[in-house]
C-alpha cells in the first residue's frame, strides 16, 4: 500500500511506534458498507422485515437502492478537515466526524448551502416527502455508532471550507456522485418512503450490522485503488454472508422441499404437545406462541421442530434461545448443536450455533483458543471458525449469528436505551426469539419482554414464549396486549394443561390448544418442617437419608444459606466424606460465584453424581436456583427453601424426574421437605414501609410476601401434589390476583401496607421500565429518544451485565484443579468499579496470592477470596 495518503481517508493503522503503516480511503470504505447493507436487505430476510414496518411484502428495489445511497453517506462527516488531520499527525485534536457534520443542520452559516448541494439533500428529499423525513433519515444513518445523535449548536464552519487544494465539500459531491453509478435505481422515478418511525429505528439497526461487517478488514481488505470497488464490495458481501452463515438458502434448500418432520429434530417419536407445536399455523405477518407444559416435557424439541419448520418456510433466517441464566443456556447449548447437527448433517451448510454468553467464546460445539489483542480471536480452525464465529467474538454482535443460544438479557438489552441496542433489535427481527421460562413474577422484565416483542412482531417476526409454571393474567397480557381480560381466579384454575396459545402477528384472535405432554405423572408428598433457620438440622435430615442410599439435593434461596448448609454438612457427615457431593474429591456447594471453568466442573460433576445414568447412591448436594433449570438431574429426595409455588414447581421437576426403579428403600415415592421460617406469621416480616424483609431470602429474593403465604397455604392444604395435572390450579392459586387480593382481605393489618408497596412497587417497575426502553413512536435521533451513560449503568446493572470479569495474568489453579485465568464478579461485589461497555476492557486481578487452598486477590480496590466455596469478599 502506497503512503502518504493522496485522498480522503476512512481508516488508518498505525506501529506499535505510532507511524502510519496503512490507510483505506473514504470511497472504497463507502462502498464497502453500502455492499453490506444491500447484501443484508436482498439475500437475508431484513428486507421483508424492513419492508413489514412500511406495511409492505418487502422492500423494493429503488427502496433498497436508496438506503443503500445512504449507507455511502454514513462516514461523509470525515472529509472535514479536523477528522484527516488525525492521520498524519498522531497529536492533532480528536476531531470526530458525525458531530462535526451533524451540526450544519442547526447553522446559518453560508457553508450550510454548499454542504446541502453537495449531499444532494433536495433530491434525496424526493425521496421521503420532504425536509422533517429526510433529516431523520440523515440522523439515522449518521448515527451509527450505537446511540442517537442530535444536532446542537457551535458548528465548526472552517473544518469544512476549502484549504491548502483540500476541498471537504467537493470530498462529499465527489462521493455522492459515486452513489448514482453505484445505485442507479435510487435516482429513478419511484414512490417515496411512507413515514415510519418504527422503520426508522429498524434501518438504523441494520445499516450500524452493516457497517460493523463492512469495516472488518479481513472481509474488505484495505487498498489504495478505488478503481471498480463497488463490485469487488458486492462479491466480498455476498461471500461474508455465506462463511458466517448468515445467507440461509443453502441451508434452507438441504432441508428439502417437503416440509421436515419431527424426526429432523429427534430419533423419539414426538409427545402430542411437541407435534402440535411443530405443526402450528405458519403467519407470513408473524406469530405469537406461548407453550405451557412441564418440566422435562420435551419444550426444547417443542421449540427447534418449530424453528425448523418456519426456517423451511422462509419465515426466518434463524433462532435466538433466550434462557434465564448463564447455566441454563450453556447446558442448553449442547442439545441445540447435537439437534443442528442431526437436522443439517452437512457442516459446511449447516447454520452456525453460537453461545451467546459472556465470558464464553464458541461455536459449533468448539471453543476459541484465545482473545487476541484489538477484539481479534483466534480459533483452532482459523479459516473456518474465524466467520462461522463471527457473532460469538463479541457481545453485541450475539443477536447476528445464524443460530444463538444465550441469556434473556441479551434479548431484552434490544429494547433498552443503552448502546447499540438498535444493532440487536434489528439482528433479532431475522429469528424465531424462543425465551425459555416465562415466569409472572418480575414486573420489570415482563414489562421489557412486551416490548421487545412489539417491536419483533410488529416486522412480522416470530416468537414463542414457554413455561412450565405462567399464570393466566402474564399470558393474557401477552398474546393480546392487554386488550383482553384475564379470566377469573376459578375459570383460570379450571383451564387445561398442558396448554398452546397461538395467535398471528396481530394479536387480536388467540387460540387455544390442549395436547398431552405425556403419560408421566408423579404424586409428590409434601411435608413442610420449619428448618429453614437451622443449617444443622437440615444437614441432619439430608445426611439421614443419604446413608440410607438417597441422593439428596437441598436448594436455598441465598448464596449465603447455601454455603451455611453446605459447612453444616461436612460438620454432619464427619468422616464420612463419600456421601458429600464433591467435584474430583473437593466437597463443595453449587451456586453462581464460582470461576467459568469451575462452573463447567460443577455442572458436569453434579450430572454425574444425580444424573439419569449414574450408579451413583448415598450423595448430599447443597445449591441455589442454579440446579432449577436445563441441568438433567434427578433426586431421590428434595428439601427446598420456601418460594413462589411457580418456583417451587421448577424445583419439583428436579425430584424424581426420570422413571428409575431401582431407587433406595423408603424413597420409592418423590417426597419434598419445604424448609420454612421459625416464624408461621410471615406478616412478621414486613417492615413499616410495607416491604418484606426475612430471613432465607423471604422478601428479598422474592419480593411478594403474598405469593410465599399462599405458597405456604398450598402445603398446609394438600399433602400430596400430583404433577403435572395440579400445576395449573397451584400456579393460579398462589399468583392470580384475585387470590392476592384474598390474602391481604384475610389477614389485614401489615398486609395491607404490603399489597400497597407490592402495587407501587409493581407501578414504579413499569414506569421504570418505560423510562428505560426505547420510544420508536419517536423519529430517531429525537430529544426523548437519547442515552445517557448514567442510565446506561444502571439498565445494565439490573440486568446483570454489571457484572465484572477479572483476569489472572498468570493463570492459577482453581479449587478443583482446573487453571484459571478469570473470574466474574456479581454486579453488587464489584459496583465500586466503573464498567463502560459490553465489550470491557482488559482487566487484572492484583495482589494475588495462594494461601490455605484459596485464591486472594485484589481487584479496584477491593479485596476477595475465592475457594471450594466460591467468591466473596474478603475482610483484610
């Protein structure tokens, strides 16, 4: 590559030395994201789903070819001179390019008119229906970057007029005449775009992919000869999206013309529920499905048959499995590669699977060797994984793979106001979103999940909500938003189960479907014992049963409870160590705080030791809500932490899950122990404010006092739960609000100022949910529609992506053997330390020593321990 520079420049690359060792121009950087984003509205589903938004099929080819004229123009603001001085003087001012160009909107300086001649505003204005339109369209392209931008005062004219031969304006004439060879049919006489804002924000989402695709430099390699760049742009688009997997015909073709049966997705034969799921209607103006069915029904198998199916349909491009925790979606990540695999036994056409998990770096069932300096990654396979794995490289892009398995925060962060969140929504619109255990229970995240799905259904995407435990009120909301009533208490305890609810993208006319799940039914005895205080006394009722052949699985509400009972037990069993779960002969509890790999280690070690297989007999293990979801485990014997009852039912499908005969004497039958507070009066716990504040997580963990007292009657009234043929009356008798209602009407008292707290807290959820999420009823780039930093933090802070990962320069080795080089801290352990993007910068543990089989460190001031009983602060 020739050097100095002798145009305008897009990108430079300098030494380690800081001398300029590479540059791309403007014009080729131009064409090369124009190229993407025609690649991504004509060979992906976007253009439908653009299309959609403008009450249209699809996209036009003139509509298309204007867009595509104004993803040229994204960069245009570098020509000023501010911005290229940058390139040969490395202390020149950081003049950036979108304020500087933006500002020319809100000046009356005479450069205003050169710079509207030169972007050809007039006519582009043709395009949209006059001034108000084309300046959104203008703040939608150039806003690129991740957030909004809008124009204020101080416009800098001198970076703009002509200088020493260099002419910014004649830069911009030059570049958007180059627009009318590349797209000729833009400049043709065509309607203009009918005014949506929702179109707006959508466009700004897939010309912000289409820019961070266009700008990878493996893709569009950097040369100084701008000689035919449009075409070579277009062939390197097309074969981007085909090496990410991102163009699905291949795909779809090897599916065949008949539509896929079952066995595409499963060697069983399907239980009722799964084929009526896979046989659903398919809505070309999108879809809403809500599967309600229990534990271990087959809803994994439910939900990819249906992927399959609209994906052979040309409904979607691909799926995103959106799980409620880390653990569940990494376990789930495995059946859903395995079930790719079976569905697409070509590798090379296969659809790639990303995890969408921060701190993980795979796909396809292979890990990344290591992060390399500049967000780069280097793959086992390099020439292959290196694109199929594009998506998994950084957290932003997740919601871009063909096929991702991850959190529901990464979904739910598409309809937030913090960064790049329009660069998710609209990579979204291109899957089915499959979310994984829906529950009633936070106001907040259902609040965020409605919206999220307004947006995907109004584009005509595809949806399909699942729960083994949501109650009527959730679901009506849902699938009609909010313009029907939920039936009454009784008339929804009476409805069937297991339950479809299916409606198109319009939501105006649900309909229901009962299908059996199967013929497995299990009579669980519940005894409720009030040891929820007493570590002690729980180890010696879980140690009891476990000499006698049991495997016994105890889940706490709190880390804190956890680990009590977890010392509790070694103090019980004494030299019994073999009865302990143990992770390669290190006893230790399971929960969330543990190093990456070590929670690789538990996961595997716990599927071993209560697994559907093992041989393994007399096994104590203490957890958290880490063991409620995706991991395949089944105890002989369960004591649970009282909770919601739709909790407490996930936790249920722990206990006898598979149909083994050969279980210990006098454990033949699932039997519960629900361990319960000192305290009968939970009343007691609420505080002058009306909020609840007990002990084991009681209206902490779980706010609603009156849930966990309904929850309590439950137990109190039936000694035995039949599952799952009592889990609809049990769900809408413990979170219907007619039932609240009741139990605030019988107890009175503290209750009363609980219910109101519950009310204002359940209004100031919605109302904070609001404040957060993004309006796209407003033009993009409006007031009410920017981000700030501040709340930046604290949306990701609620949503868990406050959490911290701390490197370990020099690897150690953890407390079950395995080298570890990081660690998360939960957002609450590390909200002393700043975080500024998704993408966090390299950050090291100091400090850091090996002393009695633990790990200190310190990390932005604070100091933690980590050993066999996980992360926690450490008291100097």
């Amino acid at each position: 590559m020739k050097l100095p520079i002798n145009t305008f420049w897009a990108k430079t690359a300098r030494d380690e030395d800081g001398r300029l060792v590479g540059w791309h121009p403007l014009m080729a950087h131009s064409a090369d994201v124009a190229a993407m984003l025609e690649a991504l509205l004509e060979h992906t589903i976007l253009g439908r789903r653009l299309g959609h938004l403008l009450g249209q099929e699809h996209l036009s080819p003139a509509q298309t070819a204007r867009l595509c004229v104004l993803a040229a123009l994204h960069d245009v603001g570098k020509v000023n001179h501010g911005f290229q001085a940058r390139a040969l003087d490395k202390k020149a001012p950081p003049i950036g390019h979108v304020a500087p160009l933006i500002n020319f909107l809100r000046t009356d300086d005479a450069i205003q008119g050169e710079l509207v001649e030169a972007l050809g505003v007039r006519e582009i204005a043709g395009w949209f229906g006059g001034e108000q339109e084309v300046i959104a369209f203008l703040l939608a392209t150039w806003g690129h970057h991740g957030r909004p931008v809008e124009p204020q005062p101080g416009f800098r004219a001198h970076l703009w007029r002509k200088k020493d031969a260099q002419s910014p304006v004649q830069g911009i004439e030059d570049l958007r005449r180059a627009t009318e060879a590349w797209f000729p049919q833009a400049f043709d006489d065509a309607p203009a775009f009918r005014m949506s804002s929702e179109f707006l924000h959508a466009y700004n989402g897939v010309l912000t992919l289409a820019d961070w695709m266009g700008s990878d430099e493996q893709v569009f390699c950097w040369r100084d000869d701008e000689s035919n760049r449009i075409e070579f742009a277009r062939e390197q688009a097309r074969q981007a999206l085909q090496k990410m997997g991102l163009n699905p015909a291949r795909a779809r073709a090897s599916l065949g013309e008949k539509t896929p049966e079952f066995a595409a997705v499963s060697p069983f034969p399907p239980y009722e529920i799964q084929r009526v799921c896979a046989e659903l209607p398919i809505h070309q103006n999108g879809s809403l499905t809500v599967l309600e069915s229990d534990t271990g029904s087959g809803k994994t198998e439910a939900a990819i048959a249906r992927f399959i199916r609209l994906f052979h349909a040309g409904e979607v491009d691909g799926m995103y499995f959106a799980l409620p925790t880390r653990t569940a979606a990494t376990q789930l990540y495995r059946r859903v590669v395995e079930t790719l695999e079976r569905a697409f036994p070509d590798p090379e056409i296969r659809p790639p699977a990303v995890l969408a998990v921060p701190g993980y770096l795979e796909v396809d069932g292979t890990q990344a060797v290591q992060r390399l300096p500049h967000f780069r990654v280097l793959w086992p396979d390099q020439s292959r994984h290196r694109w199929r794995g594009w998506a998994a490289e950084q957290p932003k892009r997740y919601l871009a793979g063909a096929v991702a398995v991850g959190t529901i925060d990464q979904a739910l962060l598409s309809g937030l106001k913090v960064g790049h969140a329009h660069l998710r929504a609209s990579a979204l619109l291109r899957h089915l979103l499959v979310v994984d255990e829906v529950h009633a229970s936070d106001t907040y995240m259902t609040r965020l999940l409605e919206t999220v799905l307004d947006h995907h259904l109004n584009a005509g995407g595809h949806a399909l909500l699942m729960s083994a435990t949501l109650g009527s009120a959730t679901r009506t909301r849902l699938v009609t938003r909010g313009r029907q009533q939920p039936p009454g208490l009784e008339e929804a305890a009476q409805e069937p189960y297991p339950l479809l609810t299916h409606v198109d993208g319009r939501r105006r006319e649900p309909v229901q479907l009962h299908a059996p799940s199967s013929d497995y039914s299990k009579t669980v005895q519940i005894d409720g014992q009030q040891l929820a205080e007493h570590p002690a006394e729980i180890a010696r009722v879980a140690v009891a049963a476990a000499k006698k052949g049991a495997r016994v699985l105890i889940i706490r509400n709190t880390v804190a409870t956890c680990r009590q009972v977890q010392l509790a037990l070694e103090d019980e069993v004494g030299s019994a160590r073999e009865l302990l779960f143990d992770v390669g002969g290190v006893p230790a509890p399971h929960h969330s705080r543990f190093a990456g790999v070590d929670r690789v280690a538990l996961d595997q070690a716990i599927e071993a030791n209560f697994g559907k297989d093992t041989a393994r007999a007399g096994c104590v293990a203490v957890a958290t809500q880490t063991v409620e979801q995706s991991l395949d485990i089944d105890a002989d014997l369960l004591l649970s932490d009282l909770c919601p009852v739709d909790v407490l039912l996930q936790r249920i499908g722990r206990l006898h899950r598979h149909d083994r005969r050969a279980r210990p004497g006098g454990f033949s039958a699932p039997k519960l122990v629900v361990l319960l507070p000192d305290e009968r009066d939970l009343g007691a716990f609420i505080q002058e404010s009306g909020q609840g504040r007990g002990p084991c997580g009681l209206g902490t963990v779980y706010s609603d006092m009156r849930m966990l007292e309904a929850t309590w009657r439950l137990i109190e009234q039936k000694s035995t739960w039949t599952i799952p043929a009592m889990n609809r009356e049990l769900v809408e008798r413990a979170t219907h609000p007619e039932g609240l209602a009741e139990i605030v009407s019988d107890l009175g008292g503290a209750w009363v100022s609980h219910a109101i707290c519950m009310g204002g807290t359940e209004f100031a959820d919605r109302a904070l949910a609001d404040l957060n999420l993004i309006d796209r009823t407003i033009l993009y780039g409006d007031s009410d529609s920017l981000f700030s930093s501040d709340l930046d933090e604290r949306i990701k802070t609620r949503l868990g992506e406050g959490d911290r990962r701390v490197r370990i320069e020099d690897a150690v080795i953890g407390p079950f053997g395995e080298a570890t080089r990081e660690l998360t801290l939960p957002a609450f352990m590390a909200n002393h330390a700043a975080d500024d993007s998704n993408e966090q910068p390299e950050e090291f543990a100091t400090e850091i020593r090996v002393e009695d089989d633990a790990l200190y460190f310190d990390f932005a001031g604070q100091s933690y321990r980590y050993d066999r009983l996980g992360i926690q602060l450490h008291q100097q």
